[in-house]
C-alpha cells in the first residue's frame, strides 16, 4: 500500500495553478450523483486531466472506499491494461484465474470513484472493462477522460470546452503561469484571445513570456496566428484524433514552442518522446545522446525545455515528465527525422542495462535503492521489454529475467508472468539467460498458488541449472560444485516443497546442494535463498531451537550486508517460532519487524502475512482488542491482494485458536466491531496502528 495516502484511495497532489472551471466542476459532481459513468472529453491540452483530478478530491468523500486515480497514457497497447487498474487500486492479485475476474472481485463490494484518464487511445477496450466493473460493482463509479466518448451504455458525457478567452479565469490562469499580476487591458488579455482560452496553450504562452516579456510575445503570435491555418504548423500524422479542425490554434501554439527551441532542444524534444513514464537527466542522456546532443550540451538543452514548460521540472526525485499531447509532437517529429526505431532500441538497451545493474546490485546495501529504482521505472522497463519482444526476443528474455522477481516481490505476479512466458517462448536463448528465467517464473507460479505448473517449471529450472554450469565447467576445465543456478533451482523446488506441506523434502533438497556447493551464505543471494528455505523447512520439521539459532545468525548476516528482503523473511520465520514456542512477546517483536521491513518494498502479500501473525501473537497475549484491530486490517490487505487467506499449516491452526480466544475474550459483540472497523477504514492507518504498538512495547 501507499505510505503517503492519507485516507482510502489514491489520487495525485492537484495542480496549485488550478483555476475557474466552477460550471464545469458542478456539472461533472452532478452527473456522478446520477450516473456511474461520467466521461470528460475535448481536445488535447484542454485540461481535461486537471478537471478530472479536481473533480475526483471534491467528490472522494463520498466513497467510503475512495477514489483511485489509473493513468492510461502510460500504456500504447491494451495488454497490460487490467494489470495498470488492478495494481491502481492495490490490488497486488496473486491468484492465478482471470485478470478481469480478480478486480471484479476487489472491487464487486466496494463503494469508490476510480479515475480513468486517458482513455482515448485504448477506447474500446476501455469500454469493455468498464461495461464489465460496473456489472460486477454496483458501488463503482467511474470518472474517465478521453478525447471521444467511450460509448457505453448508461455513460454520461461532459464535454470541455477551452476557458471563455476574454474571461477573467484564461487571464488568471496566464497570469500564475507566467508568475506576473497583467492587467485585464494589454498584451495579457490579446494573448488569452488569440490562445483561445486552450490552457496547455496558455501555459506554452506564459513560459515564453517569462523569457521575453508579453509584448513581444503577442507580437509573436500575432505573427504565427495571422497565417492560413495549413502554414501555421504542418502535422502528417493523428491529425484529426490530437488536433481537432475547431483548435488548430494549440497546434500553432505548440508549434511555435517548437519554432522558438533551438536547434538541440528540438532534437532533444523529439527524442524524449521514447519515454512514457518519468525519466531523470541520466536516463535522457544515455537514450537521446548522439550527434550535436552530447554529454556536454543535452543538461543545457534539457534546461530550455523546461523554462518553455514542454517539460515539467523535475519532481522531488529529480524526474521529469511530457503532457501526452506534447509528447505525441515529439514523436511525430522523431519520425519526421528518421530515427524512430534507432531512438527506441537505445531506450530498450538502456532499461534492459537497467535491470540488469537492478539484479547484480539485489544482494548487497544496494538493494532497496535498486529495488525502488525498478519500482520508479516500471512503465518504461515494460516499454522497453514489448519493444524486445518484438525486434529481439533473447534480449527480451534478459530483461524480464532481470526484473521478474522485483516485480513478483512488488505484487505484479501477472505483468511477471506474461513477460516471462511470452520471453521464454519467443526466445531461443539457452544458458544462465534462461535459467534465469525459469527459475522467476517459478517462484511466480509458486506465489500465485499454480503449483502443478510450478512443479513443470521447476524441474525445467534444475535440467537448464545442470546443463549449463556443466558446460561452463568443462569449457573452463573445472570440477567445482553447484553453482548459483543450480542453487536458486533447488531453492525453488524447496519453496515449492515448502508451500505443499513437505517440510522434508525441502529441507532435503537444499541441504544436498548446499553440502555440495563451497563458499558461505553471504557469498550470494542464491545461497542466502537456500538458507533462507532451510530454516523454514527445520520450522515446519518443529526444530524450533535449530530454526530460530539458524535464523538469528542469517539476520547478523542480512544486517552486515543491509540486505532487506531475506531478513525480512526471516523475521516472519522468527515469528513464527516464537508464537510455537509460546512466546508471544517475541513473536510480535519480530512480526512488527517483517511488517516495517514489507511496508519499505511495497509487498501487499508480505504485510498481510505480518499482520496475521502479529493477530495472533496479540491474541496469545491476552489483548483481544488489538488483536480483533490488527486482524480487521489484516483481511483489508488479503482482499487487496485478491486471495483469501493463506500461511503456513501451522499458522493457520495458531490464528484460528488465538483468535477464538479473542473473542472470549472481549466478546463476540466487541471483537466484530473492532474487526469490522479495521476493515473498513483505510489500511495504512490500521498498519500504522499495528506498529505503533511497536515503540510502546
């Protein structure tokens, strides 16, 4: 779940240079009040996201359950579009049926606003998930932005039209743009006329006038604008879609942003149009170098895109962004300029070196830093990989099997399997590439409860593991033991072992390779798995005292070498142990210590995991209020990961006890209020609750 919403749902800060629009906004509330789809449509720049976002704050108290924003211009294709809205609502689905199926059911008893911008190029199937959500959600209310109707039934549309160009809003909207008080008579007013009233036109015109001053600004336009429409800026493609016959003005204003850049920001404007997702200056620089735009001049290239508002300033992490609208004009020069394709495999080359600099540094100080570097660049590594999918499949295969397990760590077991399963049957490459791979889909087979194909893929893992470090010790004429594939694949078949019921034969499988294998558990993260998977399978064997001693020494290990993810398993194993052992003090001590750890990498499974146990150490206590509080927040993250309730043998056993004694405890009554109040409020707040009782312990 999201650390910074502050209540159920998440939308994006709002614009503070928001202005007017007070018709707009009451037409748009009452149409939510009588219909569940409402969609705002008009042409680009018209500021139908800013509208939609407005809307959504004033209206999300309304929904018990909240309102949730989903980007769409993110996607240029429909495959991955329930994955986007699921994981838009939390929903980190690890079920393996459906993807539609799933968000019906997140969704089926909730009352919230999702917001849908950007819909335009995924139209119809758009239409069709929407017409499905809100067959299956009678709470559903749905808020979409497109430049046309998505053509629903029962959906009511608001069209939006630019601001009244002699108004007072375009004038003040130009005015916090520009940063400067004009008065309603001069250069000011001329230029919201002849822009239209179009904000992205509006805002282009302020950037200018911040380098030039108004009056040159209005002569400029007066210039430009004067023209015959067909002079003014020739655009061959997606004409009629971006640039509707009515407002061929914001085609002008956006061309004569383009006419004022110079010659390297033009460049570099086109080139910036691979990305999809925020990027920072390292990342431009590595995609859109080449020719005149050079280590040395692209900063200062990128510097005047920004002064003339073409790109945004950087947010707090150093990432900037394009509006759709002008990003889809660079693209359009980039095509002009020949280098399309050139351009797009070095964005893939780049965030394929990405991910696989992300996996080198997962075992190490390294990892959360890289870990959130993944999360950050999402959208653009899913481009680059259906980029290689197309133009090369082994390259592909790399990637995903750079990032499979972050993202599967993240709750995006769907986007990890698709990639995988497409990769490896597009892909002939054989190797560690491959084994690689295997051995991510199978622990995403494993999360996602498959686990008859997960025990096909796991046996492909270990022939794949075998075949290739067998040649690479011939070619080498060595005669070492396993290495890290063959480490990970028997780390695999023991988690698989371990999440059947068969404690043995995961203790067996690990310990026969890591008896063969020389080196300690810090020397890799394949090793430090295998480990991992054998101090489970002692705990599920019921030798506690050698489990927890093993455990205890691994997470020395983990905190030598700020390593996040293992150590945070251990605590849950930790955990676990104390609450079999009958110490429930350390088992909560430990259960909010995988809790802050699975809350720092975003793991919705990971946290709804901690909070069972946590209920249940509480309840073993004796404090049947906390543990009916924490266990109400513990089924809101279950349904968000849209599976019912899971864990250990053993565990399930302990919480279904612990928590009839709960109930005695404080009364069936009590304990169904407290349980049911946690479920309904947001998440985050009831995580916060539960480890609060961390620092008071």
């Amino acid at each position: 779940m999201r650390e910074t919403a502050p209540v159920r749902g998440h939308l994006p800060d709002e614009n503070p240079g928001f202005v007017g629009r007070r018709t707009e906004l009451e037409r748009i509330s009452a149409a939510l009040a009588e219909h569940r789809l409402v969609t705002v449509t008009g042409v680009g720049g018209v500021g139908k996201t800013r509208l939609a976002l407005r809307a959504a704050h004033l209206a999300a108290d309304a929904y018990p359950d909240g309102a949730w924003w989903t980007d769409l211009g993110q996607l240029d294709g429909d495959r991955l579009l329930v994955a986007l809205v699921a994981d838009s609502v939390d929903l980190a689905d690890h079920t393996p049926g459906m993807a539609t199926t799933g968000l019906c059911h997140r969704l089926a008893d909730d009352r919230l606003l999702l917001v849908l911008d950007s819909c335009e190029h995924l139209a119809e199937p758009c239409a069709r998930l929407v017409t499905e959500l809100l067959a299956a959600a009678p709470g559903l209310a749905v808020l979409a932005t497109s430049r046309r109707p998505l053509g629903v039934p029962g959906e009511r549309v608001v069209a939006l039209d630019p601001l009244p160009p002699a108004g007072r809003d375009a004038l003040e909207l130009l005015r916090r743009a520009a940063g400067e008080d004009f008065p309603a008579a001069g250069p000011a007013g001329e230029i919201c006329v002849r822009m239209e009233g179009i904000p992205l036109a509006l805002e282009l015109a302020a950037a200018q006038i911040r380098l030039q001053g108004a009056e040159a600004v209005r002569d400029q336009l007066g210039t430009r604008l004067d023209r015959p429409p067909g002079a003014r800026f020739d655009l061959l493609a997606h004409t009629e879609r971006v640039w509707p016959s009515r407002h061929q003005t914001l085609r002008a204003a956006i061309g004569w942003s383009h006419e004022l850049s110079t010659p390297l920001e033009r460049l570099l404007w086109a080139r910036l149009s691979v990305f999809r997702g925020p990027f920072d200056l390292a990342s431009a620089t590595a995609v859109c170098a080449g020719g005149p735009l050079n280590r040395a001049t692209l900063p200062g290239a990128l510097d005047g895109l920004v002064r003339s508002s073409v790109v945004r300033p950087p947010d707090t992490a150093g990432r900037h962004r394009m509006l759709d609208t002008i990003r889809e004009y660079g693209a359009t020069w980039l095509d002009r300029t020949g280098e399309t394709a050139a351009v797009a495999d070095r964005h893939a080359a780049h965030f394929r070196g990405l991910a696989r600099r992300a996996e080198t540094e997962w075992h190490g100080a390294r990892q959360l830093r890289w870990y959130r570097t993944v999360d950050a660049h999402h959208t653009d590594l899913r481009t680059a990989l259906d980029r290689l999918l197309r133009t090369d499949p082994d390259a592909a295969l790399d990637l995903v099997g750079s990032v499979a397990f972050a993202w599967s760590c993240r709750g995006r077991l769907r986007e990890a399997r698709d990639g995988l399963e497409q990769a490896l049957l597009l892909s002939e490459a054989r190797g560690r590439t491959r084994a690689r791979a295997l051995w991510a889909l199978g622990v995403t087979l494993v999360l996602q409860g498959e686990s008859g194909p997960a025990q096909e893929i796991s046996e492909r893992c270990a022939r794949e593991a075998r075949h290739t470090e067998h040649a690479e010790h011939a070619s080498y004429g060595k005669t070492e033991g396993p290495g890290d594939l063959t480490l990970d694949a028997a780390a695999l078949a023991g988690l698989l072992a371990l999440t059947t019921g068969r404690p043995m034969a995961a203790y067996v499988v690990v310990g026969h390779v890591l008896d063969a294998a020389p080196g300690g558990p810090a020397d890799s993260a394949a090793r430090l798995r295998c480990h991992l998977v054998r101090v489970f399978a002692l705990t599920g064997l019921g030798r506690l005292a050698e489990a927890r001693e093993r455990a205890l020494r691994l997470r020395a290990l983990c905190e030598e070498l700020d390593e996040h993810w293992t150590r945070t398993a251990l605590e849950y194993q930790l955990a676990l142990t104390g609450l079999l052992e009958g110490d429930p003090a350390a088992a909560s001590g430990h259960a909010r210590a995988m809790l802050e750890g699975t809350r720092s990498l975003g793991a919705s499974l990971g946290v709804a995991l901690g909070l069972d146990v946590l209920a249940t150490a509480l309840a073993a206590a004796g404090d049947g209020e906390r543990a009916a509080d924490v266990s109400g927040t513990g089924e809101a993250y279950w349904r968000s990961t849209g599976q019912p309730r899971r864990g250990l043998i053993g565990l399930r056993a302990l919480r279904e006890k612990y928590a009839d004694t709960a109930r005695a405890t404080i009364g069936e009554p009590a304990y169904e209020e407290i349980f049911a109040r946690a479920l309904t409020g947001p998440p985050q707040d009831g995580l916060d609750r539960a480890l609060r009782g961390r620092r008071q312990d």
